[in-house]
C-alpha cells in the first residue's frame, strides 16, 4: 500500500484509478472529435478545451470513488464493477449537466457528453476484462512473513484469506512453541540466519505477531532484518494499515502515543474544516429546507407528537449539546425515559419514518447543528450521555473518541453497517479511532464521496 495523506491506498487500486483516470480523457477527447467530425466543425488544438475534458474525467472519477467502483469487491468481481461503472458515469454525467449552467464554458456540450458517457463505460469495463486478472492476482500483493504462529498470527492468515486482500503470507516463524496454534509455522530454532531466509523468501514485510513481547523480542533478528531493507512492522500498525481501523484487540497506551497521527486538533486545519463545514451546511439548509419542511408535515400528519425530535448527545471534550432529527419514531417510543438502542425492524419506526431513515432525510436538519459548531459534517456520530457512561466502562479508549467533534456522517459509517450493541459499538469505535488518528481533509473528502454510496445502497439503515 501506499500512503497518501496519512491514509492508506492500495497499490492496485492506484494504479488502476490512474489509468481509468487517462481512459477518461481519452473518452472526452473521441466524443469531441466524433461530434465535430459530425457537424463539420475543424478540430483544433486540444489544449484549447482541455478544461472541458479535465472536468469531465474528474465527475466521473469522483463519482467512481463515490459509489464503490474502486472497493475489494468490485477489484474481484466483473459483474459487481461494470454494475457500480453504470452507476458512476450516470452520476458523472449528471453532475456535469449541472456544472453546464454555472461553468458552460469548463464543461463539454451535451451532446459531447452523450458520446463521452457510452465511450467511458465502455473503455473502462474494457480495462477491467483486460485487467482483471493482473489486478486481483499476486502481481500487486505485498510477500509477507509472520513472526509469531499464535492467535494474533492467525489473525494475518484469517486477513489474507479474505476477498481482496492485498498481501500474501509466505511463512509463518514460531517463536514460542508453547502458544503455537499454527501447525505449519517453522520453528525459529530451526533457521539458522533469519535475515538471510527472509531475503530467500523475496518477502518485503516482516510483521512482528508475539502473543507476549516483554522480554521476548528478538531484537537482533529485527535489526538484521531491517538492515537489509525489509519493511518491518508490528501487528497494531500492519491491522491499522490492512482494516481501516485502529484494533483494539492489540493495541496499547504506549502505541497510540508514541505513533504518528491525532493532529485533528491543529489550527490550520481546524480552520478549514470549520470553514468548510459553514459553507457547506449554510448552502445545505437552504436548498433542503422545503424537503424538511414537506416531510415534517408528513410526519405530523401520519402520528401525534412534534414533527422534530431534539435529543441530548455528547459532543467534542464531552460537552453535551442537542441534537435535532425529523421524528422517524413514535412519539411514545421511550414513554418510561429510558433510553433503548435501535433494533431490525424496530416496531417503534412510523411509515413515514422507516422512509425517510432508509434515505437518511430524518438527517438532515442536523445541518442546522453543523451551522451552529456543535457538528461536523464528518466525524464520530455523537452518542447518548446514558449509552456513552456504559461504553466508556465497558470499551477501552472509548473516551478518546470525544477528541474530536461529532459528524453526520463518518469513517464507521461508511465502513460499517448500522450496529445497536456493545459489540458494534466496540467495531465502530475501531473506525472512529482510525478517523481520529489519521485525520486530513482527503480522508474527509473521501467519507464525504463514499456516504453517497451508503445513501443509494442503505444497507444498513435502521
């Protein structure tokens, strides 16, 4: 993988997002080309209107990004890519017509566009028949060797077995015999040099999977290793790197202070999340208020009770604020006022209610608290005081996801379908760390084009 503001982008996906990205061009310039060769308009100097077909490109790239066309399943699954490529350049195209009337001259003319849009989903499924194989074989997987055969190295394999994994493990070091559960590990009584047998298995990565690492580390094996130029890692960074998300199950004090990351708080770029986040909601309430205000009729009209729902969450240092939602509940779901976790089918949902849940309306008034600096437009979604004193006792680090403030929408929310239990909270809170962590306005960027995704495909909405 490689890192790009402090998140992390597997090689293939890269490679592939850059030649999609030089096929879209290519797409722009024929449909130009074709459409003048059709009017009988002199093709001139491309350079002349290579806004037109950077702007085109980017749309759909962007809009690629946005609904899953570069994710694990669409890299292994031709049906799933060309599903989600329709869907894509639809959106790009789209997006486009609407540029036309602000920007016309930085976009291409609609019936360029036509033309680029049959031509783009056709080169880029094309590349994907031609690539496939190439981009889900080995030929982009990293050679990795595992020192440690117990049950955090087992956790590796359990990894590389997944669809889509982006490494392939070529042996497995038992450096305690006692916690073996791999049967196939090599004991490391039996390799004479261990820096030499890493380089004869060409591995590039060394993760360090001790099951206990005090006074048990073979630092003059990891010095070795490391000098002949072996990436070496330990297995809190290599799972953050792998999943997404910061692993509770490995992680200690230690390693959360002493790597890199949590520079959420730093002036600079407080400033321009904060900017960002008034433009954008200002912009948001004003184009969305007649749909709240339409639906918040519906509301009323369907079940007694206020058409908005104002709940205490907590926000950022823990500084409690309320949050305000279009009721999607009745309004006697929590008559004895005890607070209950959201459930499948939840029997307290209105009509009206599952709707606007499933395509995530009863969301956006919360714009109003973005406006207001209680929200972001990214980050944790804020909890309730009466689950958050019960998570902080029962997670660990539970707290420290309050360091930054609460979001509409959020790296948990895009990675993970609705959860309501200690469980999904503790998954959840996983993401949210890794959110905290590695903090930029890419990784922003990135939620942002992704939560378009959750919203067309809900699966998770409850």
């Amino acid at each position: 993988m490689i890192r790009l503001f402090k998140h992390y982008v597997p090689y293939a996906v890269l490679f592939l997002a850059l030649v999609d990205l030089c096929l879209l061009l290519v797409a722009a310039e024929t449909a130009w080309v074709i459409r003048a060769n059709q009017i009988g308009m002199h093709v001139d100097y491309i350079g002349n209107r290579i806004w037109p077909l950077v702007t085109f490109a980017a749309a759909v790239q962007l809009a690629a990004m946005a609904v899953g066309v570069y994710s694990a399943e669409a890299l292994q699954s031709l049906r799933f890519a060309v599903a989600r490529l329709i869907v894509a350049v639809s959106l790009g195209v789209i997006f486009m017509a609407i540029m036309a009337f602000a920007l016309p001259g930085m976009t291409l003319w609609r019936s360029n566009s036509l033309y680029a849009m049959i031509l783009s989903f056709a080169y880029l499924a094309l590349s994907r028949m031609i690539l496939g194989s190439l981009i889900g074989g080995e030929s982009f997987k990293r050679r990795l060797l595992v020192l440690g055969a117990g049950k955090r190295a087992q956790r590796i394999k359990d990894l590389e077995s997944r669809r889509g994994s982006g490494f392939v493990v070529v042996g497995f070091i038992a450096m305690d015999e006692a916690k073996r559960i791999i049967p196939e590990a090599i004991n490391r009584s039996a390799i004479y040099n261990l820096a030499d047998f890493v380089v004869k298995l060409g591995a590039s990565e060394v993760v360090l999977a001790l099951e206990e690492r005090r006074n048990a580390l073979p630092l003059q094996d990891l010095l070795r290793i490391k000098t002949t130029g072996v990436h070496v890692n330990d297995i809190s960074s290599f799972l953050e790197r792998e999943t997404g998300r910061v692993d509770l199950d490995s992680v200690n004090p230690s390693w959360l202070i002493f790597s890199d990351g949590f520079s959420s708080g730093r002036r600079l770029s407080g400033i321009a999340k904060r900017l960002f986040d008034i433009t954008a909601s200002a912009i948001l309430v004003a184009l969305t208020l007649p749909v709240i205000l339409l639906f918040a009729m519906l509301v009323k009209l369907e079940s007694k009770g206020p058409a908005f729902y104002r709940q205490r969450r907590v926000g950022r240092y823990g500084v409690p604020f309320d949050l305000i939602k279009l009721r999607s509940m009745r309004a006697d779901a929590e008559a004895d006022g005890k607070a209950i976790w959201a459930a499948k089918n939840d029997d307290r949902v209105t009509r009206i209610g599952k709707f606007i849940r499933k395509v995530r309306i009863d969301e956006l008034p919360q714009t109003w608290c973005v406006l207001k600096g209680d929200m972001s437009f990214v980050g944790p979604r804020p909890e309730r005081p009466e689950f958050v004193a019960d998570l902080e006792q029962q997670l660990p680090y539970f707290a420290e996801r309050h360091m930054v403030k609460p979001g509409i929408t959020g790296w948990a929310q895009v990675n993970f379908p609705y959860g309501a239990s200690i469980d999904d909270s503790r998954q959840k809170l996983e993401y949210d760390l890794y959110y905290a962590k590695n903090y930029t306005p890419f990784l922003d960027l990135l939620i942002l084009l992704q939560t378009i995704r959750v919203v067309i495909w809900p699966e998770g909405a409850r």
